[in-house]
C-alpha cells in the first residue's frame, strides 16, 4: 500500500478520535454542571483499558447523603450520561460492597471509588493521583527487580 495512504488513514482516525474525546468531556461538563447546582459532587471512576470503564457522579447534601446520580459505563468514546437512580437517599461515605453487589464491576468499583474519594476529602486528606499505564508496568518491573535481587 501506499505510504500516504497509510498515513492519512491513521492521521484521520486520529482526528477522529480527538473530536470524539472532545465530545464526551463536553457531555462532562454538560452532566457536571447541573449536579453541582444540587449541591457538591462526589465523583468516582475506574480505568477500563480494553474493557468497559466507568464514572459516577452523585449530587450530595452537606451530610453526604445523595440526591442525584449519573453514570457513564462503556469502552469507546462513544459513551455518554445517563441517569443513575437506586442511591437517592444514602449517604455516599457509607457505601458498601453490599450495595453494589448487583451493579457490573465497572460500576461497583466507582461507586465505591466515589465513596473512597469522599471520605478522603471529608477527613482533610487528598486524593491521590492515579498511576499511568507507563508508571503501572515501571512500579511492577522495580517491584520484580527488588524480589530477584532479595532471593540472590
């Protein structure tokens, strides 16, 4: 094939996938904007990578209790908001597995993120930043070095 073509191709699916994760931080801020007039937003996610990744968003009270929730759950940037309703009424510090239990894993695991995340806050801390891809294959290759070197 020809060189050009190959590299329009991939120059194009590049642009393509630039206005589509341009669209879906629009539909953040769009979804963002009217659970923060509700109050503050506790907010939690987690990485798919090639599988389905999610993020929820609970409009909360000062005590911690929801009013409002929104998820977004999938594996393209395609992927938009959409209402999440069964957590009205519970306090978000107090979310458990047993609340979760019969959400897909993607979502379990930012709920209980977002009630992680608000925790934290509330207590005074920081949330800590997330490793990249790159940072997660260094810690685990340093962390394999180490072992080699305390078995020899």
């Amino acid at each position: 094939m020809n060189f050009w073509l190959i590299a329009g191709l991939l120059g194009g699916g590049y642009i393509l996938q630039c206005l589509f994760a341009l669209m879906q931080m629009k539909d953040f801020s769009k979804t963002f904007g009217p659970l923060r007039k509700l109050g503050r937003v506790a907010i939690g996610r987690t990485n798919g990578g090639l599988r389905a990744g999610a993020i929820v968003m609970f409009a909360i009270d000062e005590q911690g209790v929801i009013i409002k929730g929104k998820r977004m759950m999938g594996v393209t940037v395609l992927a938009r908001f959409q209402d999440f309703d069964g957590f009205e009424g519970k306090n978000v510090g107090k979310l458990s597995q047993k609340d979760v239990q019969k959400l897909p894993k993607p979502l379990k695991k930012a709920v209980l993120d977002a009630a992680m995340n608000y925790n934290i806050i509330i207590s005074g801390g920081e949330i800590p930043p997330r490793l990249s891809l790159l940072q997660k294959i260094e810690k685990k290759l340093s962390f394999k070095k180490k072992i080699s070197q305390t078995q020899s």
